[in-house]
C-alpha cells in the first residue's frame, strides 16, 4: 500500500466518493449495519456478525484496527478472508489509485475500506456489519445508506479532531444518521443526547435507547456490565430484523472477540483488554472487581502517544496496583520515562515483561492494558493467531 498517500487537499469524503465512482460503486446493492462511538464498536459488531450467522445469513464484517493479522478486518462468514481474496483486490484499488493525482490518492484507511466493499461486492454477503474507523460524520465508512444504524457508548477519545465536549464528539458520531433510517443507541450524556435526538428528528430516524442485556439472557464471553450493553444493541438489532429470540440469544452467546477482557491464565488471574482512554479503564477494572473481587496486584501498561495516559494511570493507581510500564513496538509509542504517573518497572518490549510477569507472579492477578497495540503484541508473544 505504499502507493497510498497521506490525506491531501480533497476532503476526506469527497475523496472516498471519487474513488467508489472510479471503482464503479461497489457499495451499492449491499446491506448496511453501520456502528458507530467511542467504546464498544468491535463488540457490537462481533455480537451482530454472530447474530445474523446464526440467523442463517452470510454476512460480511468490517472492522479496525487489527491485532495480529490485517486480514482479521474483513471477515466473511465468520472468518478472515484468504491472502489471495485480499491481495487480489488490493492490487485492484491500488491500480485505480496509482492514476490519481498524489493530493487526491487516499489515506490507508480509505484505501483499506474501498477495499472492504469490494471484497463484499464479490463474495455476495447477505449483509455488511460496518464499523466506522474515527468518528462518524467525515469518516470513510460513511458514504453508504444502511438499514440500521447502532450508537455505542461516547469517550472522550480523539477530541483534537472532533471538538471539545461530549456535544461536539455526539455531533460527529450522529453523522452516520441517513434519513428514515432507525437508530439504536446506548445511552448519552446529555449535551450529546440532545444533539442526537435532534438530529434523529429531523432526519425523522425512529431512535430507541437500550437497557444492558437482561440476567435472563445468561453469560455471555464477552465480560463486564460494559459489554451487557453492547450485547443489547446487537439484540435490539435481531428483533428488528425480525429474528426469533432463540436466534438471538444463541448468537450473542457464542460472540467472541479477542482482546477485550480476555482472561489468558485465569487460575494465574491473567487478563488482557484493549481499554485505550479512561471509560474503557474504568470498565476494565470494574469487569475485574465482579470476576475476581477487589482490584488487580500488577497492571502491565502501555499507550500511544495521542491517548491520555495521565487519565488513565491515575485511575490505575487509585486501584492500589503496582504499574509496570512497557514501550510499544510502534513509531505512536508513548514513552513511559515521560509519564506524568511513574511506573515501579519499565520494560523496552512486551516479550520482556511477560516473562518477568511469568517468573514473578502475583497471587492479586495481572491486567493488561492501555492499547490495542499492546493487546496485538501480547497475543502474537502468546502464539495467537486469528481464524
């Protein structure tokens, strides 16, 4: 994908439509579920692919960023799709991008998400689960009409792009909205809750707010309340597709995703999650707290430099866990000498500090977190590899 250039003078939607157009609209005649928020849009996205499997459809799932493998962001059926599916229309975006001017060639993401649709086009999925990348009102993925749209829970995430505020960063995520198209959603804050009925309003979108996941509905993989919420989403979304709730319910229990509380030694008390700002630390702590009871001994931490590391370290530290920072194999890596909060131990990779995790355990447990860099790179030291 060397051929890609960073974003250039075209606005980033405008440039996405062009490249459709030249790709001869591959998004058109496919059947959106499109995902946006802060937290949770993997897990809504995963319950939803499971959802409509179980269902007996063939549905096609988009998702970002990967962990291991960048084929874990288009699934079909259930799985990554081949090396030769991939390459094959890789190398046909890229022949269209190669003929346009360097301003107006894609960033990655785009790139990546016009090939996405084209993927799906040629494999003839029932339907496309679509997980917006950043925001919503200007991010790639929106330039189709879905069936449904799905709001997850808002963070403070990315406010140097999306405004200050849970008002301006609802505005952004509300952006997915097309006219007449029903929404759900978990709930607000509420300055974004009014920007988003508002918007709902005037595109006359029914709106329904969600509760989390009933008891009845039993333990599903996915673990912590967070996550009961996220369940409901793709729950309400069955019902209105008009799927029996027997359906449902198996398809919500057999929804996986890796990374997010994934507990690696439970009897050692070994947890891996891709909490990245301070509402997905305080639902990884509060997921430990109802699995194992009061907070964990030792947190394995590391972040990206765009990420808010002094937010999410002091909430770790308010925990009593001793914090062992890690440097991330990435040029983004947030350098643990220069956090604000000082870890008792720092260590130049993840390999390192898995073995000394390893040699010295802690009867209170080990959480790991602070990106899904991190969580990538503790899954390939542990021989994972994604279907």
């Amino acid at each position: 994908m060397a051929e890609v250039c960073a974003a250039g003078i075209q606005p980033g939607l405008a440039r996405m439509r062009k490249l459709l157009q030249l790709l001869q609209h591959p998004e058109q005649g496919l059947n959106f579920i499109h995902i946006a928020g802060t937290n949770g849009k993997g897990s809504v996205a995963a319950a939803m692919d499971s959802v409509l499997r179980e269902a007996g459809f063939r549905p096609g799932l988009y998702t970002s960023p990967h962990l291991v493998d960048f084929r874990e962001r288009f699934r079909v059926d259930g799985r990554m799709v081949s090396g030769k599916v991939l390459r094959n229309n890789m190398e046909a975006v890229i022949r269209v991008i190669q003929k346009l001017p360097c301003q107006k060639r894609p960033t990655l993401f785009e790139a990546a998400t016009a090939i996405a649709l084209r993927i799906f086009r040629e494999e003839r999925v029932d339907f496309v689960v679509w997980e917006t990348g950043l925001g919503g009102r200007l991010d790639a993925t929106n330039v189709v009409s879905p069936e449904l749209c799905l709001l997850t829970s808002l963070g403070r995430d990315h406010e140097e792009i999306l405004g200050r505020g849970y008002a301006k960063i609802g505005k952004e995520k509300a952006g997915i909205l097309k006219r007449g198209v029903p929404v759900f959603s978990v709930p607000w804050p509420a300055e974004a809750a009014r920007i988003l009925k508002q918007r709902a309003r005037k595109l006359r979108c029914p709106l329904k707010l969600v509760r989390p996941l009933p008891a009845a509905y039993g333990s599903p993989r996915l673990l912590g309340n967070h996550q009961r919420w996220n369940l409901s989403l793709a729950r309400e979304a069955g019902r209105y597709l008009g799927f029996p709730d027997r359906w449902i319910r198996r398809g919500l229990r057999k929804t996986e995703w890796p990374g997010r509380f994934q507990i690696l030694d439970n009897k050692r008390r070994l947890v891996l999650d891709g909490a990245h700002n301070l509402e997905g630390v305080r639902s990884a702590l509060h997921a430990w707290r109802k699995r194992f009871g009061g907070s964990p001994a030792r947190i394995l931490f590391g972040c990206l430099k765009d990420k808010p590391s002094r937010e999410m370290l002091a909430e770790l530290e308010k925990a009593g866990a001793k914090i062992w920072g890690v440097v991330l194999p990435d040029a983004r890596s947030s350098d643990p000498l220069r956090w604000e909060i000082h870890p008792t131990r720092i260590f130049s990779g993840v390999k390192q500090a898995l073995e000394m995790d390893r040699r010295e355990p802690t009867p209170g447990g080990t959480l790991i977190l602070g990106s899904l860099v991190l969580a990538g790179e503790v899954l390939r030291a542990k021989g994972w590899r994604p279907e």
